[in-house]
C-alpha cells in the first residue's frame, strides 16, 4: 500500500525522550478530503499522524518521531485529566498523552457508521498498524517487539479522554477483528538469529528484552527463558495477563516442548 504524505503544521517537534508504544484510533467526524483540509490547517490546532480513507487511501500528516495534537491530557484535574482515563498506562505515567500515541484518523461520521470500517478501510488499517510498528523499531533501533497487538496498546481515543471523546472511534470499531488479524498475520521471531553458544555459556544475558519491560530480579532468569524460547512476546512483566493470554502462553509452551 502507498502512503500519500499531507504535512500538518499543528505538531510538535520531537517527544521529549519517549518512544511510542500505543496506537490510538479516532473516528473523523467528516469526510477524507476535509479532515485532510482540516488537520493541515493551523487554524484548527489539531491533528492525526495518519488518516485512512473509507476507499483504503492513507494520508500521513505528522511524523512518528513527533507529536500529533490529538490525544491531549492534563494533570489539572480538568475534564483531559489522566485520571480520568481507564487505562492504567495512561494514569501512571503523569505525562501529556501524545507523548507517547500515534493517532490514526478513519473516515466516517459516527451518526452514520457508529465506527464500523469499510473492507477497504479495516484492510488498510491493519497493514498501517504494522507499518507503524515497523517504522517505531527502525526510528528508535529497538530490537525486539516494540509494542504487542493487544488493547491494552491499540486503543481508542475515549479510553484517553473518556470524558471529552466518550464515543470515539465509536461502538462499532472492530477492534477485536483488527488484533486478530494483526496477530494472524504476525511473523516475525521473538529473538534474534544467533550463533549457537557452547553449553556452559548463558544465553540470557545476550538476548534483548522490549523497551520498558525489564523484570523483577527474583524472576529475571525465567523470564528471560520465556521471552528466549517465545513462551512470551517479552513486554509487561508485572501486567494481569487475559485468559486468551494464558492460553496463548500455555500453547507457546506446548508447541516449545513437542517440537
């Protein structure tokens, strides 16, 4: 797919020493050619890294490596507050929400689609996620898996800002059928391609674990076995796992020893 590049004014440069790690979904509320008009104007002081049209065309209007003006919060207990949110990442980390996000704009009109995407659009959707993850690992040199397709880290923007978005992208947002498509299509080794080590020479210590996902000491070690032998894709490793997550993990290890 073809990325058409609409440079918006209304960013900010760089993101002050964070990597992101979540991509944040938005319904436009108007048509392609408008939101375009709309974001590139800096009238309107907001914008999106990327717009998807409901016929598949993707508009970039911000650079990852800087912030859009689309998913503020505050610390001023004002209705953008952080603690607002129901996102726990988002209440920890005390800091201004485009930080850390790449925003993704689709076309539609809540009162028309409630958030449901055309084929075309849920298509192009799910190849820009994974682009947008690429790109992260190359910008920012990250080894490893930079954020999971899950949703704890593709997300909506009224789990940013519930009070002022509280319908956006909107009910109908196939977000399930996304991450599963995201995982289905999912390749990619969880550890690096190296050179076999002689028995008596740890491996652990050469293998790289995702940004921010460093675990306790006392469980360094089998954590590191984990993430090694792909029992775990490496991040949250003091999070509340989901059963499908358990399950997943219980099928890694069942596939780690029968094959």
């Amino acid at each position: 797919m073809n990325i058409t590049k609409r440079m918006s004014p209304n960013r900010s440069i760089g993101r002050q020493g964070w990597q992101p790690d979540m991509i944040v979904c938005h319904i436009t509320e108007g048509g392609f050619d408008g939101t375009i008009s709309w974001i590139t104007n800096p009238v309107s002081q907001v914008s999106y890294h990327f717009v998807v049209a409901q016929d598949g065309r993707i508009v970039q209007a911000v650079d990852i490596v800087n912030m859009a003006w689309a998913n503020g919060t505050t610390t001023n207990g004002d209705n953008r507050d952080i603690r607002h949110s129901p996102l726990q990442v988002v209440r920890d980390r005390r800091v201004n929400a485009n930080l850390y996000t790449v925003s993704i704009g689709f076309e539609g009109r809540l009162a028309q689609t409630q958030g449901s995407l055309t084929p075309a659009q849920l298509e192009a959707g799910i190849w820009l996620i994974t682009h947008i993850r690429e790109e992260i690992s190359k910008l920012y040199n990250v080894s490893g898996v930079v954020f999971p397709f899950d949703r704890s880290h593709i997300v909506g923007h009224h789990e940013i800002t519930p009070r002022t978005r509280p319908s956006c992208p909107g009910p109908q947002f196939p977000f399930d059928t996304i991450i599963q498509q995201l995982f289905e299509n999912s390749a990619e080794p969880l550890e690096p391609e190296e050179p076999s080590l002689p028995p008596d020479e740890s491996q652990s210590s050469l293998i790289q674990l995702p940004i921010n996902a460093i675990p306790s000491s006392w469980a360094r070690e089998a954590w590191m076995w984990a993430f090694a032998n792909g029992i775990t894709d490496g991040t949250n490793p003091q999070g509340q796992p989901t059963r499908e997550q358990m399950m997943q993990m219980l099928f890694n290890y069942h596939r780690f020893i029968t094959i």
